[in-house]
C-alpha cells in the first residue's frame, strides 16, 4: 500500500470529519493493545484481525495508518505518554519534599502506571524490540527522554544543595536501564519481590548515584 487512503469529509452522525477520524485511530489503538499486547502478539497480528477486533474495515485502516508498524510505533509513544503523564504529575505534587521522599514518590508513580497492564509492558519491553531500525531507533529516542528527565531533577536536586554536582547523563542512561530491565523481569515472575521492594530498590540505586558515599560529610 503506497500510502493511507483518503479518509471522508464533511460532518455525519452528528460528529465532523475530525471527531470520526480520532475515534477510529483510538479503536484501532485499542485493539492494537489488547493484540500486540497480549495473544497474539504484534509479528502473529494482521491488518484484517487487527481491523476485526477494532470493528472496523480494512478501509478504514487504510484511511489511519499505513502499516502495522504504524500503529505498533503510535502504541508504543502513546504507553510511554501515560507513563510520562503520571511521573509529571507525581513531580508537581512531590516538589516540596524531601529528596528521599520525592524520589520514592515519583517511581511509585512511573511503576504503578507501567505495570498496571501487563499489555503496556510488553509493549515498552518486548514486542518493540528487533522489528526494524526505524522502531529502534524511536525506542531509543524515546529512552534519551526518560534520560533527561532523570538529569532534570537531579540538575534540582544540585539546585537544593541535595546531590553531589556532576555531569548526570551518564549515570542517568545506565540507571534508566537498570529500571526498565528489573521491571521487565518483574513482571515476567523473574523477581521474587513485591512491587514495593522493587520501587524501594531502585529508589536506593538513584539515590546512590545522586548521593554517594562521604558527599557532604
């Protein structure tokens, strides 16, 4: 298919051109989650099952997305937009407190959000993985935000006189790593651990790096 069909304009059933155009993109994403993200998986799904579960024509695909690796990579920004969501709002409501406690308070926010669907895991962590250069490469681009978003609060944290000053992109990048490996392994039952032990583990590490051993002493 060279390119998406032209979707129809004009106002219908009481909802414009736009409105209709929206909801079919968000059935499409829908079905998209609970088949991508669960039986069969995204390589074992085709535009007609896809369609079918969205309650929608192939057409109609055709009018939204150009491949399944379209609604795979608009998936996958859209899980990682709701994490994102609560690590923002778990960063506004944290700000007056404590390193410690604004750490914790942000990664039981990131943590909740991921592993409340075990779908959006598989999504973030496996059913991305290996499709194509284009999807690393969003995978990627996609990690270097959580990367900066790590440096920004640690870059206020040097601001509070909190954590030691120092160039945080490295340590940001191994620790964003340690994260989503330890809740990957969680959620596939490799981590014999509550979700809080988990949360509390990886609160220890950040606050190792942003911290370390004989700083302000």
């Amino acid at each position: 298919m060279a390119g998406r069909l032209k979707a129809p304009t004009g106002r219908y059933g009481g909802k414009t051109a736009e409105e209709r155009q929206a909801e079919r993109r968000r059935r499409f994403l829908d079905a998209a989650l609970e088949l991508f993200g669960g039986t069969p998986g995204y390589r074992n799904t085709t535009v007609a099952a896809l369609s079918e579960a969205a309650g929608l024509s192939t057409r109609q695909f055709y009018e939204e997305f150009r491949t399944l690796e379209d609604v795979l990579a608009a998936l996958h920004l859209q899980v990682n937009g709701w994490a994102e969501e609560a690590v923002l709002a778990a960063v506004a409501d944290s700000e007056a407190l404590p390193l410690a406690e604004r750490v914790a308070a942000i990664f039981r926010a990131y943590a909740a959000n991921v592993t409340s669907d075990p779908r959006r895991i598989r999504i973030t962590f496996v059913e991305i993985i290996g499709v194509s250069s284009r999807m690393e490469e969003q995978r990627l681009a996609r990690r270097a935000q959580w990367v900066d978003l790590v440096c920004a609060e640690a870059g206020e944290a040097v601001v509070r006189g909190e954590a030691v000053p120092r160039d945080y992109r490295l340590p940001a990048t191994a620790f964003i790593g340690a994260v989503n490996g330890l809740l990957h392994d969680w959620s596939s039952g490799w981590v014999d651990a509550s979700l809080d032990e988990v949360v509390e583990e990886l609160v220890r590490q950040l606050l190792a790096i942003l911290r370390p051993v004989g700083w302000g002493d």
